[in-house]
C-alpha cells in the first residue's frame, strides 16, 4: 500500500473517483426535481460523504507529490472534465463551442502551474511535504 500511496497518479485517480460523486450530489438530482428539497439535500450529503472519503487522503497523499496550488489546479480540470461527461450523458446537455475554449483556458492553467521552477528547485515537493513523506515511510519501515 505504501507504494501506491507514494504514486504521483493515485491521488489524481482518487480525486477523479471523488469527483464523480461529488457532480452526481451538486447536479444528479436535476433529474428529480419534484422531490422534497429537505430529500436531495439528505441524499447529496449521503454522496458527498463518499466524495470526502475520497477526497481527502487524496489530497494529503498527492501533497507528497504536489504543491497545493498543482492540486487544485488538477481538481479543477478534473472537476470539469468530470462534468462534462456527466452533462451530456447524464443530463443529455449539449456542450457549446464557447464551453470547450473555456475549457481550454482552464487547461492552459495547469500549463503555467506546471512549468517549470526556477533554479535550484527541487521537483514539486515542497521541504514540509518531503519531510512528512519521510517520517511516514521512517515510520511504516
């Protein structure tokens, strides 16, 4: 388990899996807008528990790997890239030609995130996350 922990992608697989609950709790409940307000909101908080379960060791594992601004830029990207989908498959929208140059401008954020440091930088683990990672791989050894 420790090193599927330690990978760069399991965190960005485990935030894609969170996202997709997280999209069916904000939007999946468009389908049944006749139902009680007070019962979408019990089951979107029913999902979303799924998404924090997720979510969360997703972003402390992916933090050994990652700046948070890198995590949150990849969120977003996944976030959209989530949605999406579940827009036209889902939801049976159409996505505009407007929607995917946003799209691609969310995308060319990440590109600046990702670029590379000045000198001297060490990769994208920041000290604090390096020692962290160490003391827990110290600590499981």
């Amino acid at each position: 388990m420790t090193q599927l922990t330690q990978s760069r992608w399991f965190p960005l697989v485990l935030l894609t899996v969170a996202n997709v609950f997280m999209t069916f709790a904000w939007y999946g409940h468009f389908k049944y807008r006749s139902a009680p307000l007070l019962v979408v909101i019990t089951v979107s908080w029913g999902i979303a528990f799924f998404e924090y379960i997720l979510q969360v060791p997703a972003n402390r594992w992916g933090s050994y790997s990652y700046s948070t601004t890198e995590l949150k830029i990849m969120q977003e990207v996944i976030t959209l890239a989530v949605f999406s989908v579940f827009a036209i498959v889902y939801l049976r929208e159409k996505i505009r030609w407007n929607h995917w140059m946003a799209f691609l401008c969310v995308l060319a954020a990440v590109a600046f995130t990702f670029l590379p440091r000045s000198r001297g930088s060490h990769g994208t683990t920041t000290p604090r996350a390096q020692n962290e990672r160490e003391r827990a791989v110290a600590a499981i050894e």
